[in-house]
C-alpha cells in the first residue's frame, strides 16, 4: 500500500494541476490514496508579490472545489483544508463546512511561502486552535522564505503540543538537516518526502524514529507522470522510494513512512 498525502489540485502561477491528473497518475503508479488541497488558495505570486485581493479565489471555494473532487472518490481521495491567513480569517461558515465534512476532510494546509506567513504568526493562530478543536493535523510546507524556515513550524508546535505538524519538504532546497533535528525533538513534529532525497529519509528514521516521516510527492506537479520523470524526463527521485529504500531499510520502517503513519496520524478510512 502507498499513500499520498502531499498532492494538489488548481491552476494558480501557472500550474495545470487537474483531478483527471491526480487519478491517472495514482491508478499508473499503485497509489492506493491521496491528500489533496487546492493550489489556488495562493496569496502572493511565486516572485512573492501579493496577489491583488480581486484576483484571489476565497479559502471557502477552495475547500469546496476540493469536497466535491473528493466526494467523487471517497476511498482514494482526502481533503487538506488551504487556508489563507493573510487575507481571510476563520469563518463560521468554514468551520461548520470542515465539520461537516470530516468525513473526507484529513488536514489542513498551510503554505507560509505563498502567504508570506509563518507558522508561528498571531494571524495563524486561530486556525492552530481550529486543528486542536478537530484532532486534524497541519501540514505546512517549509523552505524557500524566512516565513517558510523549518523553525518557525518548531516555535509552532511548542505553543501546539496537541497539534501533529507535518514540515513538508523538510526544509526545500536544503540538506534537510535542519528540519531533522527540530523533528527529532518534538513528539508532535514530522516530515514528508516532497522532493526529500532518501538519504535524508534515512537520516531521519536514524536520528529519531521511520515513525515520524510520511511519504508525500506534490503529484503532478511535474504532470500526470510525476512519479516517474520530472519535466526534463529525469528520472523522479519519487522512484527511488518505490524501489531502492525498501532495500535500505527493514520492512516495518519502510512501512511506515508509505503508508502506516498515514492511517494512524491521518484517520484514514481503511483497516490494515
């Protein structure tokens, strides 16, 4: 069994990230489910220019773009809420849609990078409470602005310590060491594989536990074969976990990390 739980949907800065793809690319690669959210709850463009308000699409239709593709496929699909800090906050209606819909709904996401908003913001703050409220972990990606460093989800977590944070990326861009030692020191802090070379996978399994890492891909972003190439049709790294790590690593820890921490953190709907 593998799960996803690190996939998107949405056409924001230029992305062409579509259901059709997200399906395809599970049924042709044996991922037996995904975490999806909705790229278009960006707040500011990748140079990090903020997004003129007109031009976003709301938290609120976000989420619902993502129910309705999820609800279409229950047994393969799940929800990760976008949020967006910087320009919305919490709503009744929203709270009343996420539980409404726990069903399907598994997480919520933040992106600190392309809501120029760290973790550990006061703006942030109330969606913190939203995921204690509901026992739903956050995962959030890290790397590429001091927003989104791998300390500011640490400082989060500390003020959190019911709530699992889930650094996607580990730090992108990075030797991921940073990342593995914060994630070492907290019971409530993990990571994804998003672009993660295994190296750093098996530093992580080594430094604390294959119990704190899930196996996550950002699937498609490099197309509906992004777990086989990238965009230039090198080999996707994505290919080395499905092959060379489970010869690195015993089978309980490979386990782990593609799709029994999955079930446990996420209440996945499966019996294994």
């Amino acid at each position: 069994m593998i799960i996803d739980i690190h996939t998107h949907i949405g056409l924001a800065s230029d992305f062409n990230l579509s259901e059709e793809d997200v399906l395809y690319s599970m049924k042709a690669y044996n991922i037996d489910y995904s975490i999806i959210s909705n790229i278009d709850a960006v707040e500011y463009y990748p140079d990090l220019t903020e997004i003129p308000i007109e031009m976003q699409k709301s938290q609120f239709e976000c989420l619902n773009d993502c129910i309705k593709i999820a609800r279409k496929n229950p047994n393969k699909l799940g929800v990760a809420f976008w949020f967006k800090p910087h320009t919305e906050r919490l709503t009744q209606e929203i709270k009343d849609t996420v539980k409404a819909n726990l069903d399907i709904i598994k997480a919520l996401k933040l992106h600190p990078y392309y809501s120029k908003t760290s973790t550990d913001s006061p703006e942030v703050e109330e969606y913190l409470r939203f995921a204690e409220e509901l026992n739903l972990p956050i995962i959030i990606h890290t790397g590429g602005c001091k927003e989104a460093e791998p300390i500011t989800v640490y400082n989060a977590a500390k003020k959190f310590p019911k709530v699992k944070f889930i650094m996607a990326h580990m730090g992108l861009g990075s030797d991921n060491s940073k990342a593995i030692k914060l994630i070492s020191s907290l019971p409530n802090l993990y990571g994804d594989t998003a672009w993660v070379p295994i190296k750093s996978a098996i530093s992580l399994i080594k430094n604390s536990s294959s119990e704190k890492l899930f196996f996550g891909s950002d699937n498609p972003i490099d197309g509906k074969d992004t777990y086989l190439h990238n965009k230039t049709g090198d080999r996707s790294l994505y290919q080395e976990y499905f092959n060379e790590l489970k010869e690195l690593i015993s089978e309980n820890d490979y386990n782990n990390i593609m799709y029994k921490n999955a079930l446990r953190v996420f209440n996945l709907p499966f019996n294994i």
